[in-house]
C-alpha cells in the first residue's frame, strides 16, 4: 500500500505521518508513506480545471492539479491520498465539504482521506499529554490543564506556553520565519511519542476513523 500526504507544511506533516504509520501498522506491515509538504496553506485555485499558476506553492492552489495527476497514474492501484490542512479561522465543516467535493472531482478513483486539525496541528501534539511529558518533562502541566481541546484560543502559543513557561513571551515577540523553526523542533520531538490511543483531539478521532475505513477498504478491494 503507498499513502501520499499533502500537508500545509513539514512541521504539521512530521505529526500526521508518524500518526498515520501508527494507525495503518495496526492493520498491515506492508505500506509506505510519503510525505509532500507545501510552503503553507494557499488559496482555492480560480480555474481548478486548468494547470497551476506559475509559482504556485500552496496545498490549496496545487490540490487540484495533484489529484488529477495521482489520478492518472495510480489508480486501480492500492493507494490513499491523505490532505492534511488547519482550520485556522475557517468552520471546519465546511472546509471539510469543500475538500471532499474537491476530492471527489479530481480523484474520483482514488481513496482520499481529509485530516483537519483544529486550530492548528499544534492542538493534535497538545492532546497527546505523555508524549509532551516524555519530550519535555518540565513542561507547565497547569497551562495545559487550562486548554480546552480544539478550541480556537491561538493554539500554537499555548503549546509555547505548556513547553517553555516564563521564556514563552520572548519567543512569541520574534516573529517568523523563527517561530516556524520552533514548531517544526516541537513537532519532530513530541511527535516521537505520540500514539493515536492516547490522542484525545476529536478532530484527531475524526480522521483516525476515516483513516481506518480507507486502509480497511483498499486491503479488501
């Protein structure tokens, strides 16, 4: 089984693939993901039927033309497209729809999967409380108490709260790129540890279980 993922970013991507291996080991040894990372989030495409704007870089702007083109070569084989994205500030249910219907479109006869975490990826490695202590075993275990899961709260600089305390103000001031080299650092650290069974991110459980239908429906086709 080959799985492609297309994230926003490598940091958010880090988290979802070591997930995602997680999950499909429970059902086969025998798959191997890919990870595609964009330079963020983009914009919905103005003309989705036709080629990419030149310098287009963005998950959104290229989706399209990427499906299309998983489409061409791998179908009618054992393949799952995983796109990974944010809510940010959109409603995620209809983020979700859009996704799909795109999906459905271009990659009619491929199994997709839509993972969206809410606010950000960052609130993914926040529902996971061992994997924070076992990365960072000082980490502030009364900040993290205070959030609640997959609230729209800046979700980033709570987990920058949760892992450098009173150092976290200094961090938030300096801007990016930095800061994206900081949640790249506590991507790749914690997500080492992460498992889906002590995720307790409903939108974690969301994509858990539609992961799970894809990889049960691509091993029995």
């Amino acid at each position: 089984m080959r799985v492609e993922i297309l994230s926003e970013d490598r940091s958010g991507g880090v988290v979802l693939q070591r997930l995602t291996n997680c999950i499909l080991k429970q059902y086969t040894q025998d798959f191997e993901s890919y990870l595609r990372p964009h330079r963020g989030c983009g914009y919905w495409p103005s003309h989705p039927d036709e080629k990419p704007e030149p310098l287009s870089a963005g998950l959104l702007e290229l989706l399209p033309a990427k499906l299309r083109a998983y489409d061409k070569v791998y179908a009618g084989t054992d393949i799952i497209v995983i796109v990974c994205i944010d809510s940010d500030d959109h409603d995620p249910e209809e983020l979700m729809s859009k996704l799909k219907d795109t999906c459905r479109r271009y990659a009619r006869d491929l199994a997709t999967v839509i993972a969206i975490s809410v606010e950000e990826m960052e609130s993914w490695i926040l529902a996971d409380k061992n994997a924070i202590l076992l990365a960072y075993p000082e980490a502030d275990l009364q900040r993290l108490s205070e959030y609640e899961q997959d609230s729209i709260c800046g979700t980033w600089e709570v987990l920058c709260d949760v892992l450098l305390r009173e150092q976290s103000h200094r961090i938030k001031k300096i801007g990016y790129p930095a800061i994206g080299q900081y949640k790249a650092t506590w991507a790749e650290k914690i997500s080492k540890y992460m498992l889906p069974g002590n995720n307790v991110s409903p939108s974690f459980k969301k994509f858990e279980l539609a992961l799970t239908g894809a990889v049960k429906k691509v091993l029995n086709a």
